[in-house]
C-alpha cells in the first residue's frame, strides 16, 4: 500500500511539473501572421490553437472576403476568459493586427494563433 501512495504522489508531482512548463510561454515569441482575408474563398474554416495550457477551437466564417464571424467552439483558458473580447475587434479591425486583452495574453494570441490557422 506504502508503494502505490508513493507511486500516486510521484504521478501528482510530474502532472503539477507538466502543467508548470506549459504555462511558461515567451508570449513575445509567438509570432501571429495576418492573413489577407480578401483572398480567402467565402466559407466557414475550422482553426486550432495551443498556446502553454490555453487551447481554442473556433469557426472563422468569410464571406465577400471579410471576416463576418468568429465562433468559439472550445476555449480551455483558465484565468483567461476576457480574451474573448477579442474576436469583435478582429472583426472590426478586419485583421488580426490587434492588441492582445490585457491580463490574458496567452489567451489572446491562442485565439490569434487559431483565426490563423483557419485561414491557412
């Protein structure tokens, strides 16, 4: 019993090791293209994103090349729901040149990174 304890323990330390170093992203380092939606067929496009531990998957609709909406279908973001501010300003802005939602960078650019893997 002594074993399988200890055996847990190791496995709760590895998962919290895990977690840790997912969380440690140099934002600066994520680099986020703008795709020129102008030249994008109309249509609804699937993008995925992970950002440390922030996933997105979002439905990115083009029509007459514009961005006409953005659908979060999954946003695993822990403290950083307030990104999702973003996606009426990409679609006002009609680009992904935007600023990041202060107090959820990682979230921002996970939602960033997945618009532009839609649009890819």
């Amino acid at each position: 019993m002594k074993k399988f304890f200890r055996g847990i323990k190791v496995l709760f330390i590895l998962c919290g090791v895990s977690v840790f170093l997912g969380a440690c992203v140099d934002m600066d380092a994520i680099v986020i293209s703008n795709p020129d939606v102008r030249q994008v067929a109309d249509g609804t496009y699937r993008g995925v994103s992970k950002v440390g531990p922030v996933r997105v998957t979002l439905d990115v609709t083009v029509e007459n090349g514009a961005y006409q909406s953005i659908q979060l279908i999954r946003h695993f973001n822990g403290r950083g729901k307030s990104a999702e501010a973003i996606i009426p300003t990409i679609i006002d802005a009609q680009s992904l040149e935007v600023d990041c939602v202060s107090g959820a960078t990682g979230s921002s650019k996970a939602i960033l990174k997945a618009v532009e893997d839609a649009l890819k």
